[in-house]
C-alpha cells in the first residue's frame, strides 16, 4: 500500500524537524502511563521510536510466516499419515520428512487453510475501520493502536495454541483467529493511525519523506526477517515461532514512549487533512467526532462512508479514469501471490520451505532496491532529461513497470527450473512500483473536491479483488496439483492474465482522454461561434 498523501488545512510558520512539537502543558494527561513512562517530546526522537515499532512489529510478524506455513504443513501430514493403514501408517509420536509431506492430499489441505484466511481478515477491517477511527479522534492515537497491537498479539497467541495442541484441536480452528482482529481492527487500523500520528508532528514539506523511510523500515524487517527465520528453522520451525510474539510484545511496550498526538499539530500546519489512497485511511482525519454521543457518530460516519462510496462510482463516468481503475484489480492478486509462490516452489522443485523463506528476503531487498534507487532514477532522467511532465513521466514508468509484472509472473508460472523461476519473481518485483505510479496519475484526473471519491471508487475496486483473490487462486493451484505437471502453474498464469488486464486500461486512456478533450473542445468553439452569429 502506498503511503497517503496529506494536504494542510492551513499554515504557520517558524517551524522546523528539530524542534519540539509536543509541549507539556498540551499533552494530555493519560494516568495509565505517566506514573512509569515519561513520553519524549521530541519530533525526530518520537519519528524515530515510530520507525522503530514499525521495523520491530514487522520482523515478528515475518518471523511467523514461513514456519507457520511449515508447521501446519507437517501437522496436515501428521493427521494424514495417521489415517493410513498398513506399511505406510505413521503416528502422531513418530517424525515425518518433509519431502513426504509434498504429496497432493497434504498440499490441497495447505492451500485450502491458507485461502481463506485472507477472506476472513478482511471481514474485521471492512467492520472496524470506522468505529475505530472515530474513537481516535475522540480519545487519541495511542490507546486506539494499543489496542490494535493487543489484538494482533492475540491473534498469533491463538494460533500458537491451535498448533501447539493440534492432536486435539482442528487445525482448521486457526481460522477463529480474526475474532481477535475485531479487538483494534488489524493491520488495516494500526496502519490508519501511524499515518495518523506522523501527519500530527510532522510538516507538509517533510512529510512524503518520512512516509517513504518508514515504507524502507517495513522492508527492511521483511529483507531481514524471513531469512532469519529459516536459519532458525534448520532448529525448529517452533523457535522462530514463538519468537515472533515476542518481539512484537516489544513492539507494542514501544509505544509507551509515545506520547498522545491527537491535538498536536506541526506548527506549519494548523491542522493536517487525511487525504489517504483508501477510504480507510481518511477516516481519521475526516470523522467528525459528536462528543455527545459516540454511536450516534459511528452511525453518522458509517452512513457518510456509504454515501460516499455511492457517489464514488459518479467517476466511473468518465471512460478514461474507469479504465484505469482496472489497474487497481492486480495488486491484491499479487500480494496474496507471494504466500502462494512459497509453497508451489516447495512443491514443484522439491525445496524446504525453510530454503523457500530465504526468497522472501530477496524479494524485499529488490524491493528496497527499486524504491530508493531505480524509480527515483528513472523519474530524474525523464523529468530532467527527457523534460516530460510529472503525469507523462509517471504514466510511461506505470507502463513499463506493468509490462514487467506481466513478464514476471509469466516466468514463474512457465519457468521448468528454480533459477528460471527466481528469475522470475525477480522480474516481477521489479515492477511492483506500478500500483503507485499509476495512483499518482489517476489522481491528476479528476478536480481536488472529487479526489475523495475517486480513492473510494480505488478503495472498493481493491476491496472487491482482495476478495476474490484468494479463493480463486487457492482453487486454481488446487486443479493444478489435480492435474499435475506444469498445471501446477496454474494460478500464476491467471496472476498474468489479471495483470494483463489491468494494463488495458494503462495503455488505452490517453486515446479516450484526448477524444474526450477534442469533443470538449469542439463544443466549446461551437458555442463561440452561436454567440457570434447571435
């Protein structure tokens, strides 16, 4: 997800990164932590502790992928082998190699647990995001992303204690996990209010800057987490496991450094209007919290969000933005891709998913690699060099980066050989800036009092395909192993074929722009030419 932009509702002045925000007498006094935390006021000290949660919350949770992956594998396998009779009977107490848990029947159970938690983890974000938000507004920041954090907390602690007893609980029960989502809203609600937070101590000038080094702390934790991990699982998958909620407990207690932003502004902008790239992250900003009554306001909100959600498809309207709406159908198929592409390599070539996870770290470190350096790259030469407009210089690296994804997804769905299929998922994100590129130009599309609905209309386009994403790939890798050889393929053949289609309307907008633009214009000369004549 791209960071949100963030428009002033006005400016002052005389201030800068290195001074202090956060003066005392506004803090709000909060009795849970004042008597044993005393919070910094300093912006960069506060940015940095913020960075820091970031990267520590994000390398327990990549901590957790890949085992967890590979010990429900071994416990489908487990229950598997325990079922047959005869020579090929294992039992519970016995060790299984992993290699024979490569087979068709464990593999299909894998992919069906792991399709539909992503369906489930969207229910407690479409639900909470409101209320939520709304409660930030009224009490603040920091108790709203505790509270997100203790639920994610108690989200992995459940699915621990199902894996741990898995001889008497259902694996399947790990899907009860998002009843702990709904305490704090999820990833969805704590990203909402770290935007939040930096939005209140930080300036608009210095702002896209900080968004951008806090994007790098999240990679960084992915570049770096899952490969120690799968050192860690030559051991036992078990430890990186349960060190996972460890460090995110840690994550959490940092917050406690922070302190409460809610009524903090930087002294540049009065005020900081959330404008994000989804309905979710405006939220925060835009909420307009009844002191009075709480779930009147969250009625209220809920009722604005709908109706602004009806409004957004007034910009389907408009031939040239609906076609690049379609842009935004592929992101989540490829988010939801990565997890997927770990066990079909484990799968097809035969590797560990512990040897797997180390693709992880690749991934991310081509990712940092095209963020800080060949996308600024490219855009310096084609503004500088090539003297294209920002939109013009976006819109030609939108339609590179989608050919690549195109490419890439190809390589790992065809590719006959590991390195082929390295290759490929190197390719592929190397085109993972089109999301972002092409946001930038949809945006110049339409007047600033329309760009809220248009990130609506964005919003439900993402929403609808994270939806269908999962089970449409689970079940398409599911018919792969059915039919076996490079069927196995299977899903990232449809991950090139939505991808393809999202590059349709990349390519065939400016035709129905300029169109658009000469019928406007004609019309105009028309009407100048009736006033002459009158």
């Amino acid at each position: 997800m791209a960071p949100p932009t963030f428009e002033p509702d006005s400016n002052s002045n005389n201030a800068n990164e290195t001074s202090s925000l956060l003066p005392r007498d506004n803090l709000p006094h909060n009795p849970a932590t004042s008597s044993f935390v005393h919070p910094t006021h300093s912006t960069n000290v506060i940015i940095g502790i913020l960075f820091t949660i970031v990267f520590v919350l994000a390398f327990g949770s990549t901590m957790m992928a890949v085992p967890a992956m590979r010990l429900a594998e071994n416990i489908i396998c487990h229950h598997h082998y325990n079922k047959i009779e005869g020579p090929g009977h294992i039992g519970f107490g016995d060790n299984i190699d992993e290699a024979l848990c490569k087979g068709d029947e464990v593999q299909k159970e894998l992919n069906v647990l792991f399709s539909v938690i992503p369906v489930l983890e969207a229910i407690p974000s479409l639900v909470t995001i409101v209320p939520y938000g709304l409660l930030a507004d009224r009490i603040g920041r920091k108790p709203v992303i505790i509270l997100s954090l203790v639920g994610l907390l108690l989200n992995a602690c459940w699915d621990i204690i199902v894996m741990w007893f898995w001889k008497t609980i259902p694996l399947r029960a790990i899907w009860a996990d998002v009843i702990f989502t709904f305490i704090g809203g999820g990833d969805s609600v704590s990203l909402m209010i770290f935007y939040a937070t930096i939005s209140d101590i930080t300036t608009e000038e210095n702002r896209s800057n900080i968004f951008l080094l806090g994007t790098c702390a999240g990679l960084l934790a992915e570049l770096i987490g899952p490969a120690v991990a799968s050192a860690l699982m030559a051991k036992s998958p078990w430890l990186p496991f349960f060190l996972g909620p460890v460090i995110i407990v840690l994550g959490t207690l940092m917050i406690l450094f922070v302190p409460e932003t809610l009524h903090l502004r930087a002294r540049a902008t009065a005020s900081a209007a959330l404008t994000s790239d989804s309905a979710s992250d405006r939220i925060v900003s835009n909420a307009k919290v009844d002191d009075s009554t709480f779930f009147r306001a969250v009625k209220s909100q809920a009722l604005n969000t709908l109706k602004e959600l009806w409004n957004s498809m007034a910009v389907l309207h408009s031939l040239p933005i609906f076609l690049l709406l379609l842009a935004f159908i592929s992101p989540p198929f490829g988010l939801l891709s990565i997890g997927l592409c770990l066990r079909y390599i484990s799968r097809r070539f035969g590797w560990t998913l512990s040897d797997a996870g180390f693709l992880l770290s690749l991934r991310a470190f081509v990712n940092i690699i095209l963020l800080l350096i060949i996308i600024p790259m490219f855009s310096h030469i084609l503004v500088k060099y090539l003297h294209l407009s920002s939109r013009a210089k976006d819109l030609l690296l939108a339609r590179a980066s989608v050919i690549i994804l195109v490419v890439g997804a190809l390589f790992i769905a065809a590719s006959p050989t590991i390195g082929l299929t390295i290759l490929g998922i190197i390719v592929w994100t190397l085109g993972t800036g089109f999301v972002g590129l092409i946001r930038s130009v949809i945006t110049t599309l339409v007047d600033q009092e329309h760009i809220g609905r248009l990130y609506a209309a964005v919003s439900v386009v993402e929403t609808t395909a994270s939806l269908i994403a999962g089970p449409l790939l689970g079940a398409l890798y599911t018919w792969g192993l059915k039919w076996k050889g490079p069927w196995i393929g299977l899903p990232f053949y449809c991950l090139t074929g939505i991808t393809f289609i999202s590059s349709i309307g990349v390519f065939t907008f400016s035709y129905f722009e300029e169109k658009k633009d000469g019928a406007e214009y004609n019309t105009h000369d028309e009407e100048r030419d009736s006033v002459r004549n009158v």
